[in-house]
C-alpha cells in the first residue's frame, strides 16, 4: 500500500472526517500538523497549491481535501488508488 500523507490542522472537522474515513477502511496515514509548523504549513502549500486542510496525498498523488477523497470512496475508485499508486 503507498504512503498517504495527510496535513491537517487540530481544530479542522474536515481532517477528523477524512481521519475517519481512511481509518474505517483500515488505511495507516502520516499525519502532518501544520497548526504551529510554519515550515509543513509552507511545504503543503507548495505541494498542494491550497492553502486548506486537509490536503491529502496518496503517494505522489495529490487527492485534495476531504470532499475529494470521499468522492473518490463513492465512485469506488478509492481502492484502486490506494492499491496502484506507487510509494
């Protein structure tokens, strides 16, 4: 399974969601705070080309935010991403 990434803040609803989501599916994540880290909170703006969290990646793949991942899970494309991208 590659790596997913996730940058998120400890007040944001949207990261809990996307938390959720990925731990219902049994899917381990590095989770990136930014709250305080001003140096994450620059490497995710450069990465994403957002300034909002979540932001979510899967391997080199830049999913998005929350809305994103979850209409990846219900086109039932999710899976495939999790299992073909590369770490």
């Amino acid at each position: 399974m590659p790596k997913v990434q996730m940058y998120t803040t400890t007040i944001c609803p949207y990261c809990v969601r996307a938390k959720y989501l990925l731990e219902r599916k049994g899917v381990s994540y590095e989770e990136i705070l930014i709250d305080s880290d001003y140096k994450q909170m620059r490497i995710m703006m450069q990465r994403s080309s957002r300034h909002t969290v979540p932001q979510i990646f899967i391997g080199d793949h830049h999913v998005g935010g929350y809305d994103e991942l979850a209409r990846l899970e219900a086109q039932g494309r999710l899976d495939a991403l999790l299992a073909a991208a590369s770490p």
